[in-house]
C-alpha cells in the first residue's frame, strides 16, 4: 500500500487531534544476551519495521550510528524500486541498513530499540495505517551472531510476555541490501511537518529520547 494524497489528507485532519497519540513504545529489559563487539570496526544490521522512513529516523538518531539508509531487502535486484516493492509481492520489505561502531552501541541495544521505539513487533504484514508483506516485521541475519541474538531476544520478551500480543518478528537470512530511491533518504528529517510523518514518526523519536537517553543524538546521522 502506499503512502496515498487521501491517506495523507486524512492525517492532516486527525493529526493535530491525536497529537501524542501514537505513543507505542514499549520499556523493555536489556537482551540478556549481547555479543561481544566484534574485531574490525563497523559493523551493518539490517532490520525491516514498517515504512522506512520511521525506521531510518530512528536509528539516526541513536548514538554509534553513522549511517542508517532506507531500502529495500528479501527479494531480486530486478524488483528492487519503490514501485515494484509497493505491489507487497516481490519479496521485498522496506527495510533500514544500519551501520554501526560496536564500541559505541551493541547489537542488543540496537535490538532493543528496534522492538522497544522503531515498531510494533507484534503487527503481522503491517504497521499503523500501512499493509502488506513488504512492511512485516523482519531481522535479516547476516552472521551467526546476529542471529543467536535476534533470537535469543525474541525468546526472552515472549517468556516474559513484554507484550499483550505474541511477537510476529522473523529472522530471514540477508541476501542483500539494495538502497532505496533518493527521495527516501532522509526523509523524516526533510519532511517533518508532513501529517505522515507528525503522527506515525515523530512520536518514535521522542520515545527513544525519554526512553533511551544515554542512546539518544541531538544531531542526526546523515546518509549523504
């Protein structure tokens, strides 16, 4: 589903009424098991949450972060454009490359805020007013480690039901990352006032700053 002219229309009615309203972050504890950073510098996670556009603002403002790009990941490089993932059955989620400093901020606090700020882990095939496959809930596991954490995570918040609904999130293998159009990029922070963004976004960057203030940047990372 896109992102419509009418969908926008009505947010620009209802979201001055419902500001605040779209509140949905969760406290969560920490994973009880995070990897040891890894030799080697910077490391990439690439995490699918919804439209991207959220997800990207998010992650650009989390501390260690340098770079967090909007695009699009399971499916073929041929079916790799906003066009064509919007038809929700090329295999395709939108999803967010994050690259990382280890050092700085873990895989698990990454996790962390994934399922705690940057989206409802428990929504199947949708996010707020969006649906279809290509905005389900996915980890795309580049490494072992990965995916022992995502897993081990996701085990953990559903023993201690951390939500009122079971976790819907899967873990794919990444094939590959195929950055999205220029005109996604950065898009939460060239667009602020968008009724879209107002009242499914900018409530996520507030949460991560009340719930994760040691995490959290006044200035964003940039993709270009």
């Amino acid at each position: 589903m896109r992102r419509s002219a009418f969908l926008i229309a009505v947010l620009t009615i209802l979201a001055p009424l419902h500001a605040g309203a779209a509140e949905r972050a969760v406290v969560l504890p920490p994973p009880a098991y995070d990897p040891p950073a890894a030799s080697g510098g910077e490391q990439k996670l690439v995490v699918a949450g919804g439209c991207f556009w959220g997800v990207q603002g998010v992650f650009q403002r989390v501390k260690g972060v340098s770079r967090a790009v909007s695009g699009y990941a399971g499916g073929a490089k041929e079916t790799a454009r906003y066009e064509k993932v919007s038809g929700g059955d090329t295999g395709h989620a939108e999803s967010v490359e994050i690259t990382y400093d280890p050092k700085t901020v873990s895989l698990g606090e990454l996790l962390r805020v994934y399922f705690s700020v940057a989206h409802d882990p428990t929504q199947l095939n949708r996010q707020g007013p969006d649906a279809g496959a290509q905005y389900r809930s996915t980890i795309f596991v580049a490494n072992a480690d990965q995916e022992k954490a995502a897993r081990d995570y996701i085990a953990q918040l559903s023993d201690s039901k951390a939500f009122f609904a079971p976790i819907v999130t899967t873990l794919e293998p990444l094939r590959a990352f195929y950055p999205a159009e220029a005109y996604h990029q950065d898009y939460l922070l060239r667009h602020p006032a968008q009724p879209y963004i107002v009242y499914n976004d900018l409530p996520k960057i507030d949460d991560l700053k009340r719930l994760f203030p040691s995490l959290y940047r006044e200035s964003p990372a940039l993709t270009n």
